[in-house]
C-alpha cells in the first residue's frame, strides 16, 4: 500500500496493534480493522506470525467476544426460549448428565427434537432434572428491550 511507511519487520507498531485490537474487540473483522489503520492484510498476518503477545492479545479478544455471544444465548433461554435452551444444554451439558441415554460419543442424542415429551422427561428424571411447571416459567420477553417490571 503505497501510504504505509516501510517496516523493516512487516509488523504492526505497538501501537497499530492495540488500535487493531480495539477495533476487534468492539466486534470488526481484521480486514476491516486493517483498512481503517491503512496497513495490508498481510502485515497482520505477519505481526501474527511473528508475536506470541500478539497472538495471546488476539486469541483474549475473541474470547470475550464468544463470552458476550453466550451471555446472550443464556438470557434467551432463561426468558423461555427452547431452542436456546436446547443450544445451551447440548453445548455445556451440567455434571452428571454425561450418562445414560448417550449416543457413541457419550453425549445426549443427536436430535433431542426428535424425542417425544415423554422421553425427553425420562431423560431429565434419570438426571435429577426438576422440569418448573408452566406457572413456574417466567414469562416469555417479546420485545428486544430491557424492562425494569
């Protein structure tokens, strides 16, 4: 890129790289993060190579991000939706549910959809699983926003 100064290494600056990081962590791709710098795609990728603290700065940010991403995931299935609880519970499966009714690779079954009520409640009581009552749930959010009610 004919604006870049020459860097003898091909690296980000220290700085270039917490900019670069700050862009990541409010959620912008690295090209993007590196159009919005002025350097090549391939100096972030030399800088990667090259830098373990990079990499560590990098691999903390993405993280964080994937923490956010499941935060959500958890607030949907506490206000009631299925199949975020679904995700949730075939992805980070509590203690003890890793027996029983397992398939080949010692996890639930492939479609938990595909079981009936029935079986699925089988399943919960062999776990210890309290299933709330309806009137125990608390109501499904239908907008997107945060309410003090």
């Amino acid at each position: 890129m004919q604006g870049e100064q020459p860097n003898e290494s091909r690296c980000l600056t220290s700085d270039q790289q917490t900019l670069l990081i700050d862009v990541l962590a409010r959620g912008g791709s690295p090209t993007a993060a590196c159009s919005q710098l002025g350097v090549t795609f391939e100096t972030y990728l030399a800088t990667w190579a090259e830098d373990a603290a990079f990499r560590e700065r990098l691999a903390a940010v993405t993280a964080a991000l994937s923490q956010n991403v499941a935060s959500a995931l958890y607030r949907q299935a506490m206000e009631g939706s299925v199949s975020a609880q679904q995700f949730w519970l075939k992805s980070r499966p509590p203690l003890g549910w890793i027996d029983g009714d397992q398939d080949s690779e010692g996890g639930l079954p492939d479609d938990l959809n595909a079981l009936t009520n029935d079986e699925l409640e089988r399943i919960a009581d062999s776990r210890s699983v309290v299933i709330p009552s309806k009137g125990e749930l608390p109501p499904a959010r239908t907008d997107r926003e945060d309410t003090d009610q």
